[in-house]
C-alpha cells in the first residue's frame, strides 16, 4: 500500500532484549483515590435527595449543544478529531467500572490497572487468553495477535481483513467490550494488535520467535503508545509548556500525583477532569471517501449499547479525516472545549432516566464520588478560580467552564491541564515497566521518527490506511 522506512526500526533499539514484567495484571481489581481528601465533596442544590436529583436533570439538560452542521471541521483546529478517540481508549485502558452510575452507598470499583500498560489489548497474555492469538505448536510460541473479521468485496470479489476478530455471532474478541463500541476506537483497537505483529515479524528475522518474541513485541508497542500518548496526546490538549512543567514536577516530587505508595487512579481525574473528552464529540464524521458522514455510535444500526456490529468495508477509516496527515486537506477537527455536549451524547435509547444522557451520567458519577467542586480544587492548587455558574460547579463541568473562559476552548485550562497532565506522567512514572520508568532517555524506533513520532506515525507503522489511495477500492 505504501512504503515504509523500518530499516531502522529495531537497529536503533535501545540495549538488548527486554522481558515484560509478567504476561498481563489483567484486570485484576485495584482502587480509586481522592488527590484532595481534604475538601469537602461536590452535592448538587438542594435539601432532598429527589430535589437534588433534580437539579442534576435541570443541569444536565442545560448542556445544550451549539447548532451544528452534520460535519465539522473547523470548530477546534488545534486537535484534530481522531486526538478525542485517542482520549477515550486511553481511557479504557486506566480505568473500568462497569456498574450502574447511580448506585448509591457504594465506592467506585476499578477493573483496570492504573498505568499505560495497554491490558485492555493484551488482557491476560496468549497462555491464559488464547483464543486472541494465533494457534502455534504449544501455548507458550504464541506471539501473533488474531486479527480480522473477513468480509467479501461486493465489487472486487475478494476477501480482506479489515476488523478485530470475531466469533461466529460477530461479537468481537477482546479484552474489553468498550473497545468495539464505535468504528474509531475499534481501529485504534486494531491498529494496536497490527503494529504488535509487525514488531513480532520484524523479530522473527533475527531469529527471535515464541514467547520471547511475543513479551518484546509487546514492550516495543506499548512504548512507542506512551510515548505517543504523553509528547503528542497529551501536549494537544493541555500544550507543550504544561507537559514541560508536569515533567519538572514529576523529577522534582512537587507533582500533585506523587509519592511512592501504590498508584491509584484518582477520582479527581477519572470522574472529574479527564471527561472533558465527552464535549470534543462530534456528531457525524466522514469516515473515507466514499462513507458521506456517518454517526459512530452502535445504536444507529438498531444495536444495544457495546454490543458492536462487524465492519462494513466501505466504513474502513481512512485516518487522514481525523489527523493532520502531510499533503492532505481532508482533516476534521473536534467541537471546542466547553460545557456543552453533542446531541449524539444526549440520548442514548433503552437505558433508565439517569443513564440516558452522558451529561447525566456525569453529574451523577461526579456526585456519588465524591469529588470535590471546581472552584475548590483550583483554590486549593493556588489558581483564581472562575466564577461558579451556580453556588459552585462539579469539577468536570468547571473544567471545560476554565477551558472554555480562559483558553478560548482550544486547550484545557490550569486546572484541568494540571490534574490530567500531572496524573498521566505520575502513572508512567510509577510503572516498573514503562519506558519512562526504565530507560527514561528512550525514544521511538518506529519509522526512525525518534523524538517527532506522533500517533499518527503509530497508526502509519502498524499499516492502517492514511489517505484515500491506501484504501482497497482505490
């Protein structure tokens, strides 16, 4: 499809072959904390717990999308649409808490490790999950991730490989289920097991193979993720300056996420900051150049929610549309930050009332928590708060507020940027695993691109299509 310079890919390797700590944590059950115990927990107005229910509906409601075209693409041109996606398998991988969003009298519960470890991929590792893998003489030589649910080509009377593994009822082998509930988080999804096989190609060459080759591939491609998540990710949504300060933080022990304690992931971020990627979504998007643009979510095709449908070819995404890919002009960018949601995110069918809208469901989660408001949590890290929009404001909800009155909605403001900045590089930090952790002057092999890799390069290096010629009906 194209070609692409992996000469250098493992010659500029740093050291010998490391071995990954162990096949995979899983998603063996580790806690939540408050990064501010201190201050008192965010209620909404009101002296019963049906009124103050009903102040989160009135809140909720309030959230009024601006009036939008069906696509977008200049409303944030300082992150492209695919960094919103990005934010939300990000997401998945730190932290998971399947249970009902209103249950009352319980503690937030997470089925994720807290660190950049990609375990939502690898789960379990291919000797306690084989059936994501390859088959191979013995359970301990799988190294290859399955890949593909095989359509045939109406027009071309062929068959390609263009989704995650499937069995025979379309539900997809993964990990976690959240990772098929839209074509672009899938993708991302896939291209994860695709740059994993190359790596364990590449290694096969120098006659690395089994296990060995499998714990390898696996540490080269979740490096080369953190690295794309902390100096491009991150450095889109709270800027290069702040990601700067976080590391000067994070070397010094003044980071607000520090100490040597076991990691947790804090409420403050999970529940409070880093949701501000639900305003980012837009309503439609154009997938390549033939889809016309299309809703995301499962529920378009008559499907319950995270129950996914296998990929129609003519919905492959060509990523050019959702990154800024060099000779084209095809990129779509995210809505601006600010306290207002698409209207794709204000109803989603056959969930109960307090479920039924994401802004909802974020009140109620942030409540339930017990997360401290906005305006405290910016007193207490030394920042003049903004101004509460009502007696005070949910840390979520005060987040894109700052964003929004401060940054113009083009980046987070101090608050957010310094809670998920400083959170983000604690969990590397911590990670005796991580590139950060074991070889802190590493930098990408991949496509030699060293310092300047970005996900895009990720994605261009597990083979994924980028513009419109690597699609297979062109």
């Amino acid at each position: 499809m194209w070609a692409l310079d992996i000469a250098s890919l493992f010659s500029l390797m740093v050291g010998p072959v490391v071995m990954q700590a162990s096949d995979s944590p899983g998603s063996s059950e580790t806690g939540f904390a408050l990064l501010f115990p201190e201050l008192p927990p965010w209620t909404s107005a009101g002296e019963t717990e049906e009124m103050r229910r009903e102040s989160l509906r009135e809140r909720s409601t309030g959230m009024e999308a601006d009036p939008e075209a069906p696509l977008v693409r200049s409303a944030n041109r300082s992150i492209p649409a695919g960094y919103t996606y990005v934010g939300q398998f990000l997401a998945h991988d730190i932290s998971f808490d399947p249970r009902p969003a209103g249950e009352s009298g319980r503690a937030p519960r997470n089925f994720r490790t807290p660190a950049l470890d990609l375990d939502h991929v690898y789960g379990r590792g291919p000797t306690q999950q084989p059936y994501l893998w390859e088959p191979a003489p013995t359970a301990g030589d799988r190294a290859v991730f399955l890949v593909g649910s095989r359509h045939r080509l109406e027009d071309w009377g062929e068959f390609v490989e263009l989704d995650l593994p499937r069995n025979v009822r379309g539900q997809a082998l993964v990990p976690d289920p959240r990772n098929d509930t839209h074509v672009l988080v899938r993708q991302i999804h896939l291209a994860v097991l695709l740059f994993h096989n190359r790596c364990v190609a590449e290694l096969q060459k120098r006659d690395i193979v089994g296990h060995e080759a499998y714990r390898e591939a696996r540490r080269m491609t979740t490096w080369h993720y953190q690295w794309a998540m902390i100096h491009d990710y991150l450095a889109k949504i709270v800027g290069r300056r702040e990601v700067a300060r976080a590391f000067q933080r994070a070397r010094s022990g003044a980071s607000t996420f520090c100490g040597d304690e076991e990691p947790l992931v804090p409420l403050e971020f999970s529940v409070g900051a880093f949701r501000f990627g639900h305003s980012m979504v837009q309503g439609k998007y154009e997938l390549n150049d033939c889809s016309g643009p299309v809703s995301l979510l499962p529920f378009d095709h008559g499907r319950p929610f995270f129950q996914g449908v296998p990929l129609a070819p003519r919905r492959t995404v060509c990523w050019d549309r959702f990154f800024e890919i060099e000779g084209s002009r095809n990129t779509q960018y995210s809505r601006l930050l600010k306290p207002s949601i698409s209207d794709l995110l204000r109803v989603f069918p056959g969930r109960r009332a307090e479920e039924s809208s994401l802004a909802m469901r974020d009140f109620t989660r942030s409540q339930t928590a017990g997360v401290p408001s906005g305006q405290d949590v910016a007193k207490s890290l030394g920042f003049l708060p903004v101004q509460p929009s009502t007696a005070s404001d949910p840390l979520w909800y005060y987040v894109l507020r700052e964003a929004f009155e401060l940054e113009e909605g083009r980046r987070l403001g101090p608050v957010g940027g310094r809670i998920i900045s400083d959170v983000l590089l604690g969990l590397l930090w911590r990670d005796p695993d991580s590139y950060l952790h074991r070889e802190p002057n590493w930098e990408p092999s991949a496509l030699a691109r060293g310092a300047r890799f970005v996900f895009s390069d990720f994605l261009r290096f597990a083979g994924m299509p980028m513009v419109d010629a690597d699609l297979p009906w062109n």
